[in-house]
C-alpha cells in the first residue's frame, strides 16, 4: 500500500531558507537508503506558499487567492511517496527522517486511496460495460 | 504497549530482515544457519523491546545481537572444530573492531544482499523452491505470507525452505557472487525468479481472483531493490520497467465482480501514470546502458507501447510486431510467436495473423495452453467465422485454470452465439 509522507512547513521552509550541505546530504543518504529497499517511489520538496496560491470554490465559482498563508503548521513543504505493507513500515522508515538537521520537523503519514478501497463504485465507463454486459445475457436467456 | 511494540518490530524486521541475513550468511557461510540466528535475533528484540523501548538503530542491534549468537553457537557446535573456532575468533575480531557499525556494514551491505540473493536463487534448486526462499530471506515474507500467495499449506512453504536450506547446504554452494562467466546465467536465474513472483501476481495461474496484486507489490520491490545493487545490468532494469509498467494496468484488469478486463477493453484512464512513468525512466536506463536490447527490455518496450497509447486505436501495432519479432529472434518459443500473431493481426489485419496461428496448431508445447484457442478464436471472431470462433474460444475456457479466465472464455463463446449480440 502507498503512504504519502507530508513534511509540514516551519519558519524556514516558509521564509524560504535552502537546507545546509549537511542536511542536504542526509536526506540524500535517507532517500536512497529508500531506494535501496525498494519503497521510495516519488518526492519532493515545495517552494514556500509565498510563491503559491489557493482555489477556492463558491457554488462552483472559483476564486484564486494569492499565498503566503498565515497558518504556518498546517502548510506542507514536501512530500514523498512509499509503497509498503503497512502503516507501521511507513511509521518506522519516517521514524528515521534526519529530524535533527531538519530542525525538528512535523511529519504526516498518510494513505493513498486505492482501487480496493473504492469498493463497488467503478467508473461510469465500467458501470456501462457492466450493465451492457447484463443485458446481453439476458437477451440470451 | 507490547502490541505496539511487536507492530513496530515486525516494520522493522520487513526492512532489516534481508540485511540481517545477508551479512550473517557471509560469516558463516550457511543461508540455514543464518536465518537461524537472524531468527534469535528477533526473538531477543521481542523480549526487551517491549520493555527497554526501540533501541535508535534497531538494525545495527538485530545485526550486533545476531552476531554474538554465531559467536556462541560456533563455539558450541560440531566439538571444537578448528574450522569453527577459526572462524568464531574472526567474528570476535569484528565484534571488537570500533565502533562505526554503520559504515562497516554499508561497505558490505550491498555485496551481501547480493550473494544472498544469487544464492536463494541458485540453479542448483528446484525453481519453487528458489521462489519460497528468496521471498522469505531476500523479500523478508512469512511463511505463511507466501503460503496464502501460492495458495498451498505452509507446512508445504515450510517444508520447500528446509529442503531448500539442506541442498545448498549438501551442494557446498559457496555464499558469494558468481564470476563474470558465470553471470548472464545466474543473474537470469534471479530475475527469472522475480518475474514469476510478479506473473503469479499479474495473472494468476490458479485460485478464485485473477489477480493478486500483494504478489505484484513484493515481486516489483524486490526487482526494485536488485535495480539499486546492480546499476549497471540493463536486464534488471528492462525487468523492472516491464513489471512496473504492467503493475500500473492492476486496477484496470479486474471489472465488476472480480472478472477480467483484457487490454483493449481496460479504462485507460484507471491506469496508473505513476508507475508508468517510473517504467518508462527504467527502460531509458536500460537502453542508455548500451546494447541490444534483452528479453526483458524487449517485453518492457513492447509494454511501453500500450502505456504510451491513449486509446487502442493509437497503439503503434506495426512496431510491437517488429519488437516481437526482435523477441522471437532472442528467445524464440511458441509462446512470444503467439504474441507475435496478435500483434501482426492488429498491425496488418486478423487473416495475417491467423496464418501466423495456424502454423502453432501443430506446437507440442501449446497443447493444452488455452491462449491458443482463445487467440484463434478471437481472429475467427474477427473474421465473421463465429461458429469457428466459439468452438475455439469453448476450447479455451475448459483449458484453462483461473476461474475468472473461464468465465471471460465462457461470455465470448456465447456470444458468437446466434441470436446473440444481433447475430442472426
């Protein structure tokens, strides 16, 4: 199963500060060592919500507003993609996350929706196909 | 809370496992005996953890633990033999060496993964055993994991591991990477192993579902990590891009009430562009390595072809003939000469293609394969001759294993039905 892991924003991320050559290199060593087991399939690092901006939808009209936004906390600053086979094996590979050179960082698990999990809703193309092949076989009978 | 706990450890164990393993096989030479001691490893850390909390790097602990276990067992073992004692004073050696654990065992980490998983797959064993035992000491997978992939018992999964362990063992296969000569065979003999992890996942051969895509995830990680140890094999990397690129149609291949979508009939849209882009980056590199293409990357460029097709009508099928040709040229077999009529069917019309089928009528080796009639019965189809095209496709539906296949098999012989469909 696949994990978004959300590195949320701090002071730094969000003024803009570029991580030291240490960290670089630690999150370098980190990333790979997800390489290496097999699990990193994506990620990367977001330029502050300064440089963002939000749609929003009023009965369905939309409104852009431009960034920054104030609640620094809830903001993301990275994101990086695992597939693994469980929420403890995603719990456990973020558990290594260099947090000293990151300045202690809040750190998101979480899962990504999969084919399963949309149970008995199908596309409307699939429905189709379905209902289609339904009627064939009772034309049969 | 211990249930905590033992969560956290099994997490850990998934991902240190291998490791673990592999660097105890180098010391003792014995994969056996390895796990063994990897195993006392793990029931040491369920009993303090719990207690003491997660030591901050659990695999270095598994590893130092393992490690003085070999010590005590060597000594213990067989009488003092000087073999043995040799090579117990050796690890203690080690033991004392200082303290940089981590650099120590990432010089070697690589190398050992890589014996371990030349071994697990050595010719020397039975191809299901080498599956069972890769996934187990390579893929960090329970007995019972790959009992419920492979639809047998686990005293059956058990019983291939122990036979296994005992015929490298007698067979004095020696933990370590093959020679240059000896490489193409061996390293085919690993990704051979990894595909039908992922194929038994892709298009399961037996059991209720048609597919199962754990199998695929575990195959994919495995092909993965072999990616990362050995950069410079294009196969590894043709093998990961075919797997990824057909991992990323999973969601597309089962329809309503588990049954079987085949490619020109999946929603496109449902396809994973994920996974295919990562495909596509690992064919690059194992055309950028230089070379003519292998089998894998033959496979995976044919698949390409699809993931880059946004509907079937856009599918360059003049070059997926030419691929497989390229394919039956490098590995011929009646299976990829079969893919071959398909393609040259879509390409240049289903009569072009019914004679390529024609001439496997008479192949020993698709006696029995229900792809043959299912095939032929589709270019019948296409060609009008449905009463033809229903006797081929009833053929095929009593051949093959997969309930869900069957089915599939079942609903296009009835409709070339008259009556059915319109037909008159």
């Amino acid at each position: 199963m696949r994990f978004m892991i959300i590195r949320k924003a701090d002071a730094n991320t969000e003024a803009g500060v570029m991580p030291r050559t240490e960290l670089l290199e630690a999150m370098g060593n980190y990333m790979e060592e997800m390489v290496k087991a097999g699990v990193l399939l994506a990620g990367d690092g977001l330029h502050p919500s300064a440089k963002g901006v939000r749609v929003a939808f009023s009965g369905g009209t939309p409104s852009v507003v431009d960034g920054p936004f104030a609640e620094t906390k809830e903001l993301i600053a990275g994101f990086t993609l695992i597939d693994v086979k469980s929420l403890d094996e995603a719990i456990e590979w973020v558990k290594r996350w260099p947090a000293a050179l990151d300045g202690d960082p809040e750190i998101e698990i979480r899962q990504v929706l999969e084919a399963e999990d949309f149970g008995a809703e199908f596309t409307p193309e699939q429905r189709e196909k379905e209902e289609r092949m339904r009627a064939e076989i009772e034309d049969r009978s | 809370m211990a249930s905590d706990a033992h969560r956290a450890i099994d997490a850990i164990w998934r991902i240190e496992s291998a490791k673990v393993i592999a660097g105890l096989a180098r010391m003792v030479r014995d994969v056996g005996l390895a796990e063994d001691l990897a195993q006392d490893a793990l029931v040491a850390a369920l009993e303090q953890w719990p207690e003491s909390g997660v030591p901050e790097n659990p695999g270095a602990w598994l590893m130092a633990t393992a490690k003085h276990r070999a010590i005590d067992a060597l000594r213990r073992a067989s009488t003092l033999e000087r073999k043995h004692e040799l090579l117990a004073r050796e690890l203690e050696v080690e033991q004392m060496t200082p303290p940089d654990l981590d650099a120590a065992l990432d010089d070697h980490v690589g190398d050992d993964l890589l014996s371990l998983v030349f071994t697990t797959c050595h010719p020397v064993l039975a191809t299901e055993a080498r599956v069972a035992l890769t996934l187990r000491l390579f893929g960090g997978l329970t007995t019972t994991e790959i009992a419920r992939a492979f639809l047998v018992s686990e005293a059956t999964v058990a019983q291939r591991i122990v036979r296994a362990k005992r015929t490298l063992a007698a067979t004095h296969v020696p933990i370590e990477l093959p020679g240059r000569d000896e490489l193409p065979e061996r390293l085919s003999s690993v990704l051979g192993v990894v595909y039908l992890v992922f194929n038994e996942g892709y298009a399961a051969t037996g059991g209720e579902d048609w597919i199962r895509p754990a199998l695929c995830e575990d195959a994919l990680r495995l092909g993965r990590i072999l990616a990362s140890l050995m950069p410079r094999e294009p196969e590894v990397h043709g093998l990961v891009a075919l797997m990824e690129i057909q991992a990323s149609r999973l969601r597309a291949r089962v329809g309503p009430g588990g049954a079987a979508v085949l490619l020109g009939d999946q929603d496109r849209a449902r396809w994973d562009q994920l996974l295919i882009r990562r495909g596509l980056a690992a064919l690059e590199r194992a055309e950028a390595l230089g070379g003519s293409l292998g089998t894998y990357a033959l496979q995976a460029a044919i698949a390409a072809c699809h993931a880059r097709a946004r509907t079937v009508e856009d599918t360059d099928w003049p070059r997926i003939a030419a691929l497989y040709d390229a394919l039956a040229q490098l590995a011929p077999s009646p299976v990829v000469e079969l893919n071959r009529a398909v393609a040259v069917s879509m390409a240049f019309g289903p009569a072009a293609g019914l004679e390529l089928v024609d001439r496997l009528a008479e192949e020993p080796a698709l006696r029995g394969y229900h792809l043959l009639p299912s095939v032929r019965g589709d270019l019948l189809s296409r060609l009008g001759r449905l009463d033809e095209a229903r006797t081929e496709f009833e053929r095929a539906a009593s051949l093959t294993q997969n309930a869900r296949e069957r089915e599939l098999l079942a609903g296009r012989a009835a409709a070339c039905l008259p009556g059915a469909n319109g037909r008159p």
